[in-house]
C-alpha cells in the first residue's frame, strides 16, 4: 500500500488521514523485524522503561479485537489497535493519528474492563502503551477499584527516530548479508511509512559523514542481532 501511496496510486490526503492505516502500516513491518531488534526499537522509544518486557516470546498479534463491553459504558464492543500476547504478559497498544493530545483515560479504563472480561481468569501480567496522542509523557494509572494497570507512552516521532538509528547503524557496518539486507529493506520501507504520513524523516547531519571506524567488539555484536541491546549509543 504505501508504494501505492508514494506512487500516487491512492489518494495521499485521505491515506494520512487514517489512523488505523498508520498502525497496520507501522506495526506489520516492525512484526517482520527479528523479535530482538522490535524490542530494541519499542523499548528505546518509550518515555519510560517497563519491567520484565519480553517481546522475544510473541505468542500471537491481533489488530482491532473486538472484546465485550460489559462493565463498560460502550453499546456493543471495545476495541484496542494492537494486541499483542507473549508467554508472560499481555500487551494493549492503543495508537492515536498525531502525537499529541487525542489519548483518552476513560478509553484506557474501558479497555483494561474489557480485557480482564476477556482473558482476567488467566491472571496474565497486562502492560498498556498509549502511541501517540499524549497529554503528557508521564506514566500514569488507570483509575479502577479493582484493576492497578500502568499506561506507558511513548510518540510515533520517537520510534522513527529509532528505527533510523538502527537503519544507520546497519549500515554504518558496510558489509550487509543477505539476512541484514532484508532487514534493512523493512527498517528502509517503515521509515517510507511515516514519510507517507507527513513525519518528517529527513536525514540528520551525522548520517553524510562517513564513519571513521567501528570496533571490532561493537562490529561482532551488530553481526548478531540477538546483541543487539548492547549496541553502544
């Protein structure tokens, strides 16, 4: 779809409009990603670190779950963007278009009803990301009687720039196999994705000076992506 876009195959206004196309957009190319490297990304652009967030044992992902509305104050059903269960915990990522100013908190407490309805016999860690739409950075609670589930946040603008400081460093190692060529392909076609949406993702400065040299400590561990946490900033 979003060489359709650039192409001018589909009408771009109304594809930036939409918000779920964003996050389909988005989070089906960071699913391609090897697990480690979309926990580097999701961890380095959130606000706030999250204990225990193991995104390397991805049981399944769902967009748009339609979970019942009982408890809740919605008619029919709730529905979070991104759902995501790994062998530990439980992950709503509700997204918003922009990046500031959309989140609502009694939609964070609906979600949180709806999802114990859902699953709450499992007794699952549930860890909740807002994207976009902030109000504020600040980790904050959900307010109930029964439930004590934190809201991270973290920006839209935050994970591009993630993605392409990882984008760079891969290519900073000027031997790409055919494994880091693909990966470099998804990080090249996310960084499109925004461009697609008006996030601005033009190249910073460091990125037209060629490195001086990389050690060859830090070159072994960018040749295996299971290191990829101990990339050096």
């Amino acid at each position: 779809m979003i060489y359709a876009v650039k192409h001018n195959k589909v009408d771009r206004n109304q594809f930036k409009l939409n918000e779920d196309s964003l996050t389909s957009s988005v989070f089906e190319r960071l699913m391609y990603l090897p697990k480690e490297m979309f926990q580097h990304i999701l961890e380095k652009a959130l606000y706030d670190t999250i204990p225990g967030l193991d995104l390397t044992s991805i049981d399944s992902v769902e967009y748009w779950p339609n979970w019942s509305a009982n408890g809740t104050s919605n008619s029919t059903h709730v529905q979070p963007d991104v759902f995501i269960r790994t062998r530990k915990s439980d992950i709503i990522i509700e997204t918003k278009r922009y990046d500031i100013k959309q989140q609502d908190p009694f939609q964070w407490k609906k979600q949180v009803i709806a999802y114990h309805t859902e699953y709450g016999e499992e007794q699952k860690e549930l860890i909740y990301i807002a994207l976009g739409g902030l109000n504020s950075n600040k980790t904050e609670p959900v307010l109930h009687d029964y439930y004590n589930t934190k809201i991270y946040k973290c920006k839209w603008q935050r994970i591009l720039d993630v993605v392409k400081e990882v984008l760079y460093r891969l290519e900073s190692t000027y031997d790409l196999t055919n494994n880091h060529t693909a990966i470099h392909n998804i990080l090249s076609d996310i960084i499109l994705a925004f461009g697609m949406y008006g996030f601005f993702t033009g190249e910073w400065i460091e990125r037209f000076i060629k490195p001086e040299s990389l050690s060859i400590s830090n070159l072994n561990k960018m040749q295996d992506l299971n290191n990829i946490s101990e990339w050096k900033n």
